[in-house]
C-alpha cells in the first residue's frame, strides 16, 4: 500500500460512479447486512430507488419498519419518485450464531436468486469484555464469524444466480476498513488468541484485526474460485463461468454510528475527519455495480469514493506467501461446523 493511497484514503477524490450512472434495477434482488444505520441505510435507499427487491438482514423489527418509511419519503440523489422497490427484514442477530440459520432459511425461502450481496454489518469499540453469545470477542463475532458461517448458507443461491446473469453481474462485498492497517503484525490476526483473553490489545486493536479477518476471507472466496473447478458449481464458481466475484472495500471515514461506543472527546473529533455516509454507500455501490470492475479482478480491494487499492503489504503479503487466508477459513470452518 502506497503512502499516497493512504493520503487519499482519508481525503479521497471525488467518486467516479454514483446514483446516475445506477441502471434500472426492477426485477433484480440484494442482500444487506447493517442497513439500519449509516453506510448500509444509503446504499439500502439508494438500491430500493432504483426498484430493486432488497433483502435486509436486522434484529429490530420496529427500527426496520421506520427506516422503511423515511426512505421511502426520502427519494436518493438523482432518483425520482415512485419507486417500483421492495425492502424486506430477515430477522438476524449477528452476535447469535444460532440465528443465522432460520435467517437464511427465511430468506431462501423467499428468493431464489441473490444478484449480490453486501456484508456490511460492523461493531467498532464496543465495551470492553463484550462478547458475542458464543463466547466470541464481539468485534470479531460479529464482523468476521457471523458474516463467515452466513455466506455458507447463501453461496449456493449466489453461484445459481450467475449461472444466468450477465457476466461480472453477480458479486459479493465484504466491507473491511483501513483500520486494516492497525491490525496485530505481520498477517492482520492474533492467531494464538483471536478473542484477547490471554493477551492485552486495546478495543480499536481488536477492531482492526476484525477488519483484516475480513480482507482475508474476500482473498480465500476468490482464491477458491480460481483454483477448483468442482467449486464452480457448489461453492463460488471458477474463471471459467466468469460470473461471480468477491471483494473487500474501505468504504471511506464516514460519521456514522459506528463511532456510537467512543468517548464524547472521541466523537467531537470524529465530526471534523470523516465524511457523510453517502459517500461511503458510493464506494459499496461502486464495488457492486461499476463496470470497470471485470473478471480478471476477482478478489480486488477498493478504497474511497470507488477505486482500486491495496491493503496493507505485510497482509498482503501473509495472502500470497503465507498462506493465512487459508487458514482463517479452515480454522473458523472447524469451530462453526455446529451452526
């Protein structure tokens, strides 16, 4: 990663896809993790203008139902009313793994195609000690494990809607962060204690290891689309359908209520570096829909407002030398195997 990457990565250019260059999206069905709030809301109210059937995955049915009806009062940038959308809640608490199951049973039974998908859910510096209910580190519970044991469930839905999509339509987005940067050295995890309940690391450590777990977990979904045929089929597909891709982004410094666990110091600064949420749903939409983006950039990083970027070079390194994203994905396979 370039020292001018990470300059433009707190002050970005402005975005080079937006609402206008969005086509039409009647017909067509996404998914959305954390849409509720700030990034996930504008790229929820953004599809849902454009007439897409959008999927919502929340645990607050009566917050759900009022964003619904702000965005639906609230047309996005560049869109007109009426919208021919859908927005639907498949009730999901990321923090129980034993919800995601009749989750994603729900929603199968409800949609046979899912054109993409947005892990975009995310808890920043939550309390410390705060634990997922299966003992997790919450950050890494909710950011990496549950969005992990979640795609198991949708994949096969994924791979069938390529099948017949038009080629490089059918992606799938794992939000990460810069924060990447901070992450344990060399390779973004703490392997020998991932929760911290052995060794110290302050709560924004945590959260930054969270965010390369999920760099990582983008790698392997690509790393296995490239390399197994038999894959194609079952798991992500190959490059030889040329169909289906999986990235992670940084969608930018955003004041959202990502920042809702800091301190009031914390979050009168905050006000003065990031950026209206907007922006960052641009950088989701951009990863999700820009026609710049084709096969031969399966498994590619985005950073703000939509371009491409690189995460850190001793992650990155760990992806191509040492195996690690290989790693992540057998360990959480085995302790996830019962959900």
């Amino acid at each position: 990663m370039s020292l001018w990457q990470t300059v433009t990565e707190l002050y970005p250019p402005s975005p080079s896809f937006t609402e206008k260059d969005l086509p039409d999206l009647q017909g067509k069905v996404y998914f959305i993790t954390g849409a509720t709030a700030g990034i996930g809301y504008e790229l929820l109210r953004i599809l849902y203008w454009k007439n897409a059937t959008v999927f919502v995955a929340a645990r607050n049915r009566e917050l759900f139902k009022e964003v619904c009806e702000r965005i639906m009062s609230s047309p996005a940038k560049d869109c007109k009313a009426p919208s021919f959308g859908r927005m639907e809640l498949i009730y999901m608490d990321l923090a129980d793994l034993t919800t995601i199951k009749p989750g994603a049973e729900e929603l199968l039974s409800k949609t046979k195609r899912l054109d993409s998908v947005w892990y975009n859910a995310g808890v920043m510096q939550p309390p410390e000690g705060s634990k997922s209910v299966q003992g997790y580190e919450l950050q890494w519970g909710v950011n990496v494990v549950a969005h992990f044991v979640l795609h198991r469930y949708l994949e096969k839905t994924i791979v069938e809607t390529a099948k017949t999509a038009p080629p490089a339509s059918v992606r799938v987005m794992w939000v990460a962060s810069d924060a990447n940067n901070l992450a344990p050295s060399p390779d973004g995890i703490n392997w020998d204690d991932v929760n911290y309940e052995k060794t110290k690391g302050s709560r924004f450590t945590k959260y930054a290891q969270s965010k390369a777990g999920d760099i990582l977990l983008g790698y392997e979904y690509a790393q296995r689309c490239k390399d197994t045929g038999v894959l194609s089929l079952k798991y992500v597909g190959n490059t030889n359908c040329n169909l289906f891709f999986i990235k992670a982004l940084n969608p930018g410094h955003l004041n959202s209520n990502l920042y809702q666990y800091t301190t009031n110091i914390e979050k009168a600064l905050v006000k003065y570096v990031t950026f209206d949420c907007r922006l960052g749903a641009l950088t989701e939409l951009f990863a999700g829909f820009s026609p710049k983006i084709t096969e031969k950039d399966n498994g590619a990083y985005f950073v703000p407002w939509g371009r491409f970027g690189s995460p850190r070079s001793s992650t990155k390194q760990g992806l191509l030398k040492r195996g690690t994203s290989k790693r992540l994905w057998d360990m959480l396979e085995s302790e996830t195997a019962m959900y």
